[in-house]
C-alpha cells in the first residue's frame, strides 16, 4: 500500500486512534484481514466471522509486525476503532480503499465483469498488460466488497495497471465497486444464466453487469468500454455508457476480430487475431474453445495500453493458467489426461466444458464427471441439468458420472439423447466419483471434472493424482 499515517487513516476510515496508536505511525504493507497474513507496516482488518472472530487475534497479528489493527470493538493493540460492527468495518476498509485509489494518478483502472470467464480473463490481462507495466490483479475470484478493496489497497505508486474483477449477487454492487475504484476501462464478457435462481432474468443480470459501462468516464476523458460483440445482452449496453466503444468477438463487425478458430490435440486454441486492420497468429497455452473471446478482450485492452499486434499476440501466446481448478490441466500415468475445471459451473460454461471435452475426446475414450449448478432458482434447476446431459451425451462421453442428488437431471438428459452408447453412474460424493472412474479408467481416456463449487469436484482430481492407477 501507499504509505499512510495511522492519523490520515483514521481522517479517511472516520475510525479513532485508540489503545496504545500513535498518529504518526506509518502503514506501508499490506492491508489483511487474515492475521496470518500479517507482517512489517501491515494494517490487520478485524471482521467478526461466523466461526472465528478476527478481534482475537488482534495481538498476534500487531506481534508479527502489524503497526495497528481496524476494529470495531477495543483490542490489546493499537487499533483504530469504528463504529457499527462489521459493517462499520467494511465501509472503512472501502473509504481507504476509494481514498488509496484516488491517489493512483498515474495507475488506469480496468475493471471486468461477466458471467463467467471473469477470473480467467482478469488473469490473463494481467499477464498480457505485464510486458506493459507494472502490473496488480485481483488474486483467484476475490472479487466482492471486502476482496475488491483489498486488492486497491495493495497498489503502490509505480503501479501502472489494476485488472480488477468484479462480481455482483445483486443490483448495485458493481456500482459500489466502482465507486471504490472508478476504472478508466470496463470489459463486459457475457451475460448467462450464473446467479439467474437470485436476479430472476438474464435481463436483470445484463442490468446489473451494465453498472460497469455506466461508471465509465466519458470517450473524452478517456473512457474505454470493450464490449462482446457476439454477445446481444452485452453488445446492447453501447447505449448505456457515455465511453467510447470497442467491440471484440468472431462477428464480421468486430473491432478486435478472431478468424481461422482451430483446437488442437490437446483443447489450444490457435486463430488469427485482427487489431486495427493488422494481424498476427495466436496460440493459446489455455484449454478451451471459449479462452478465444477471453484472449480478444485482453487484445482490446492491450492495444489500448499501446501494444502492437505481433507484441499482443506472443504475450497471449506466453501466459498461462494462474487461478485453481479453471481448465487445469494434469496429465496421469497411462497417459490419462484429467481437466479440472471445477471451480464453478453455470450453463454457459458447462456448455464451453463439454465442447472441449468432445475435442479432446476425438480418437480417445471420454468420461465427464459433473456436478450440480447452484443458483439458477428451482422453475430452471431441472431443465438446466437434462440440457448438460443430454451435452455430454452428444459429445461422445463413453461415461457420464453425475455427482449429488440435486444433478440427478443430468443422467436423464443424457439417455434422452438416441442411439448415446454410453453409460451413467450416480454417486453421492467426490469420493464416490473417484472409486467409480478407477473401475473405468483405462491407458489414453480423458476426464473433465466440472460442478458449482458446492459439489467438490475438485477433490476428485486431488485423489486421482494421489493414486488412481488405469485399469
């Protein structure tokens, strides 16, 4: 973090200095809200969870070098203290945030949001914007309204670019993650059926990821939208903001284009990227047809930040995975490739796992081991599930093992697919999933593991590459 007196925090965080604080300490580490986490020049975050209680380890983290803790209630420490609990906290820990990124004249914004690809892209653009500047993203999927100030706080002076992600569970949190943070840059990737069960429609979930446009600044103070082009919902927010417009996707109109499209052996993407009439080939490191729109928004942003075709195209080519259990690749002994792509699920992104599942699958056997999809609200909670069966049916799953009574749909859209050869197990667990791929498993198969994060599937790719040997 910028460097900042206990006594100009606690001016912004409207927190008093309290215990044994001194005004004139200075914080210059990062913020944290894990005491574990804690060293020289830290500033400790209390927050009272539903399990453990932050204030109690208040000393512990002021001992490994914390200079004060933000509380809402007194501590043995130097602390600064609030008023109104929890939520007391948070709004402090936002005003620090807005008032840190209110200090970053020379840092440019880019906030991205969508329905899925959000963590990927975010993690991407950060690798892409790196052969730019110096570089802070948002770390994994941290991306509510206690990890989004967070991330701010952890900007310094030389930090050139923020690739922030955003999320939202209902209408207005963007819009207050963007006050916290106003981006110069808003990437708007998708809008699916991920939280339908709580917006209700994927028109109130376009309204609500349409907050990022609406925070831009204006095209003449450098407002930038870069908006899916093949996307309706997302193309249709243009008229929504007051920023210049850039497109991307395979649509002919396109301003950052891809063409030529192919996947290899392996699920990579290659393609053509067209950036202001010029071209350049791209080979993605990442599996997954769908990491081709991903990579063409991280193309406008980095021809925005004045990077050349050829300059854009190898350091696409050059990143890799960095968050866990996003198409993650592991290849087993017997030359069993397992893809886990675990860490949440929605219909889209199902959709995008099955289509790589059926690539991979060409000349292989193929098994897909899926979870239910949380959130999308009980009138679509079966129809969703029949249509990712009847999916993996006709991407040629040799096996289709559903995990967890509330995917029990799947398997029946799967055998409502004519003439699928293939078979279904439904087991309880990840554990269960594991034992039942082990009785299948042979030399050469492949496996795509995904579900919501409730389901845990996760854990199935952990005890495969602890010891599941190919039958």
């Amino acid at each position: 973090m910028i460097a900042l007196t206990l006594d100009r925090i606690a001016e912004i965080t409207q927190s008093r200095l309290s215990g044994s604080a001194r005004a004139a300490e200075i914080v210059n580490g990062p913020v944290v809200i894990d005491s574990r986490q804690a060293r020289s020049g830290s500033l400790f975050v209390a927050f009272t969870g539903e399990h453990v209680d932050g204030h109690d380890y208040a000393r512990a983290a002021v001992e490994a070098g914390a200079v004060a803790v933000l509380a809402s209630r007194p501590v043995d420490a130097p602390h600064l203290l609030v008023d109104g609990g929890d939520e007391g906290v948070q709004a402090a820990l936002g005003r620090l945030a807005r008032a840190v990124a209110h200090e970053l004249a020379d840092t440019d914004i880019i906030s991205v949001t969508g329905s899925s690809g959000k963590t990927t892209t975010k993690d991407l653009m950060a690798q892409v914007l790196a052969h730019s500047g110096a570089t802070l993203a948002t770390q994994g999927s941290f991306n509510n309204e206690i990890g989004h100030p967070l991330t701010v706080l952890r900007a310094e002076e030389a930090t050139r670019y923020m690739v922030l992600e955003v999320g939202a569970r209902g209408t207005g949190h963007i819009a207050y993650l963007c006050s916290l943070a106003p981006p110069r840059i808003g990437v708007v990737l998708n809008v699916g059926s991920a939280h339908l069960g709580e917006f209700g429609s994927r028109g109130a979930i376009a309204q609500a990821k349409g907050e990022l446009v609406e925070a831009l600044p204006a095209a003449a103070d450098g407002g930038l939208a870069v908006l899916n082009a093949d996307d309706d919902a997302v193309i249709g927010m243009a008229d929504r903001t007051k920023a210049r417009v850039v497109t991307y996707g395979t649509s002919a109109g396109a301003d950052v284009r891809a063409t030529d499209v192919e996947l290899d052996a392996l699920g990579r993407a290659a393609f053509t990227l067209e950036v202001g009439g010029r071209t350049a080939p791209v080979r993605l490191a990442l599996v997954g047809t769908h990491q081709v729109h991903n990579a063409l928004a991280v193309a406008a942003v980095a021809a925005e930040a004045g990077m050349g075709v050829d300059a854009i195209a190898a350091a696409l080519g050059q990143a890799d995975p960095v968050s866990r259990w996003r198409m993650e690749v592991d290849e087993l002994d017997g030359g069993i490739t397992v893809v886990n792509d675990a860490y949440n699920a929605n219909p889209e992104s199902m959709a995008a796992a099955l289509r790589t599942l059926g690539r991979l699958g060409e000349n292989r056997r193929s098994f897909a081991v899926l979870g239910q999809m949380a959130e999308l609200g009980a009138e679509r909670h079966r129809a969703e599930h029949e249509a990712v069966g009847r999916l993996a049916a006709e991407a040629g799953a040799a096996g289709i093992i559903v995990v967890g009574d509330e995917a029990a749909p799947i398997a029946d859209g799967a055998h409502s697919v004519q003439g699928w050869p293939g078979e279904t197990v439904r087991v309880p667990d990840a554990a269960a999933a594991t034992s039942a791929l082990r009785e299948r498993l042979r030399a050469g198969d492949v496996v795509m593991l995904k579900g919501s994060r409730v389901a845990g599937l996760e854990r199935v790719a952990e005890l495969l590459k602890s010891g599941g040997d190919a039958k």
